[in-house]
C-alpha cells in the first residue's frame, strides 16, 4: 500500500509531512506503514482517497490467484482491520 501512497506523493509534489500536516494523520502512522509495522485502517485510506482525489479502491492490494478450474484471474482486496 505504502507504493501506492509514495506514488501519489510524487505524482501531487507532496511530502509525507505535509500531507500528515494537512490530514491530521500522524507522520509516525505513516512511517508505520512505511516500515510495515502496520497496515493502513479503512478510515485513514478514506481520508487519503479524499485528499488526493482517488477512489479508495485505488489503495487496494491486487492479489493474483490460480484456479485449476478457471485459470488465472486476479482480484483487488483492501485489508481492513
């Protein structure tokens, strides 16, 4: 998810500080997920989506699946906790 954020920081010439500032999510929250001490919560991907303009989705995780019986296909899921 992280990858997904850093893209957006690129993509809008944001900082992780600055968007902690603007979002009210703490920059140690951020770096959390950075590190992977922690996953992102549905609320905080919610605020995110809103403050870059994105559908929520967008931070969904793709993982791809083989199926004996219907072959490859992949699907999006969000982690929540």
């Amino acid at each position: 998810m992280y990858e997904k954020f850093a893209e957006l920081l690129d993509k809008n010439n944001k900082t992780a500080y600055v968007v902690a500032k603007e979002t009210g999510i703490a920059q140690s929250v951020l770096s959390d997920w950075k590190t992977g001490r922690s996953t992102p919560k549905f609320d905080k991907l919610l605020i995110l989506s809103k403050y870059f303009g994105v559908p929520v989705e967008y931070f969904a995780e793709t993982e791809c699946v083989i199926s004996i019986v219907s072959g490859h296909f992949c699907k999006k899921r969000i982690w929540l906790r």
